[in-house]
C-alpha cells in the first residue's frame, strides 16, 4: 500500500469515527408495496382549487362599484326592477339608506301637501348661473324646463316606476310640473317613455342609472321625492323647502360644483385634447369631440360647462 492509499483509509477511519461521536442515524427507506410494486408518484396540481370553506365575512363584504365613463355609457332599459345581488358601497354619496318612517298613504299625501317657502330664483346674465337666497353655493346654470326641453334621462323620468321600498306604483306625477314648463312637449317622448331613448337626450347618448338602482343604493329619500335628485330639484326650484336639501344641495356640489368631480373630469377632458372653446352641437365633423357622455351626465344635475369655466380652467393650468 503505498502512501495515498495509506492516507486515505486513515482519513475515512476518522471520518467514521466522528460520524459515530455525532449519533447520526442512517437513512432507513420504506419497503416496497406488498403488491411488488413501487408506490405511486405524487400527482402535479396543474390547476388552483377553490378553498373548501368560505369565510362569512369575506362573502358578505361590499364590491366596490367603480365610476367610469365605461359604465356610464352602457345602454339602460326600462321598465325593470333590481335584484338585490349585494350591499351597494356608498363612498361616494356618503350616507346610508333612506329607509322610509312614515306609512304610505301619508308619505304619498305628503309629495304634493306643500307650498313654496322660498322665493324663485334670480340668473346672472353674464354666467347664466342660478342664486338660491338661502343657499348661495347652489349654483346649477340648467333650470328644470331647460332640462326637459333640451332632453334628458332619456325621455323616461316620469315614467310609471314601481317603487320596492314602498310597494306602490306611482304614475302621472309629471303632471304636478307648472305647464309652462312642458307646454309644446312631447310628453309621452320626453317625459313618460316606458323605454329609455338616448336620441332625447341633448347629447345623444346613455348615461346614468336607474330609479330603481339609486332606490337600491339607499340615494333616495321616499318622505320627500320618490324619484330622487331631479324631482327634488323641480320642487325646490319651484319653492318648496324640506329636510333633504342639505342632503341633494350636498350631492349636487360633490358631482358638478365648483370642485365636483364629474365637472372636473370634464374640463380635464377638454385640456387634454387642446380644446379651448366648449362642446358644440353643430361643429364640423372634424372638430375634436369631448365627451358627450361626460356632458349628459352634468346635464343631468343641472350644470352644463359655460365658455367662462373652461376659459378659467385653462388660466388656472387646469388647478
């Protein structure tokens, strides 16, 4: 043996010897299946599974419903009613459902029971703005019959509307509006229609929900206006004051006030495309087009974008 070989059992010897110092024990591996055969390999998951259990929470959690301009402008068919898939979040409103207090006959009485408390309103001639004397920071520039005439919630906002919290059908109470307002109109085009008609509308296009989904959502308050934001604005427009105002005043400034997001959104729109001159129904086909739907949804909330807020808007550099 020469002197490697020598060295090198030496060290094996007293590799072993440490192994036995540390109780190291070996490796033993298990018997082969009493069948003979060797047991079977793990199977790969080639695809998740879902969990067995479900958390109560989790499920019963709200889903976020986003505002997009996507989702505004999907076609709405009317008559319908909304089934109560979930608990709709109310970031954006703020509040919490408007369950009705008192029984229905008196909450029915008490849609018509009332008489102006206010004056009518005074309109700047340079802005074209609206002044409330005892709510100076509501300032829609669009009046009730302006609305109207001009086409909005395509033609079907005093339609026939099944109300699920109240259990009543309400009908006809467009005829409540002062006939100035609607004299010359197609009622059963823009007022009644069964079906909603983008066609109506002043920019031609879907936008917004249902009654009935802002009944589900909890936006309308029953004890006052049944059909919610515009009906109130009608009546307040005509004089009547209640406990809601605070409430759609509020609403009103959060969606197309001085800082309301919807008004925002749209002179943002308007910035973004180089347009310094407002929406124009008759321009050339080749003139940059700004959100019609952006537009029918102020609308809606009686505001519509004046040449003096975009002119402000550009000069803030778009603050």
């Amino acid at each position: 043996m020469n002197d490697y070989e020598a060295r090198r059992q030496e060290k094996i010897k007293k590799n072993q010897a440490l192994l036995a110092g540390l109780d190291i024990k070996p490796i033993v591996t298990k018997p082969e299946r009493g069948n003979g055969r060797p047991p079977p390999k793990k199977r790969k998951l080639t695809e998740t599974t879902a969990p067995s259990r479900t958390s109560a929470r989790i499920a019963s959690a709200p889903v976020r419903q986003p505002y997009n301009e996507d989702e505004l402008s999907k076609p709405i068919a009317f008559p319908r009613s909304v089934p109560k898939k979930r608990k709709i979040e109310q970031a954006d409103e703020g509040e919490e459902s408007l369950v009705p207090a008192k029984n229905v006959d008196e909450i029915q009485a008490g849609w018509t029971n009332w008489k102006p408390e206010a004056p009518p309103p005074t309109r700047e001639d340079s802005t074209m703005v609206f002044q409330f004397e005892d709510y100076p920071d509501f300032r829609p520039n669009k009046s009730p019959e302006e609305m109207l005439r001009e086409g909005c919630f395509g033609g079907s906002y005093f339609r026939p509307l099944k109300s699920r919290k109240l259990g009543v059908v309400v009908q006809d109470d467009w005829k409540e509006l002062p006939s100035e307002w609607i004299s010359g109109l197609n009622v059963d085009r823009f007022l009644k229609s069964p079906t909603y008609n983008p066609d109506v509308n002043k920019f031609k296009v879907s936008c917004g929900q249902s009654i009935e989904e802002w009944e589900a959502a909890g936006w309308i308050s029953h004890e006052h206006d049944v059909r919610g934001w515009f009906q109130w604005y009608c009546r307040f427009f005509q004089g009547r004051r209640c406990e809601d105002d605070d409430r759609q005043v509020s609403r009103w400034k959060k969606c197309v006030g001085e800082t309301g997001r919807w008004r925002r959104m749209l002179l943002k729109k308007y910035m973004a495309l180089g347009v310094r001159e407002v929406f124009d129904d008759g321009a050339e086909e080749e003139a940059p087009e700004v959100s019609p739907v952006m537009h029918q949804t102020c609308h809606h909330w009686g505001f519509e974008v004046r040449q003096d807020d975009l002119d402000r808007y550009w000069a803030s550099g778009g603050r």
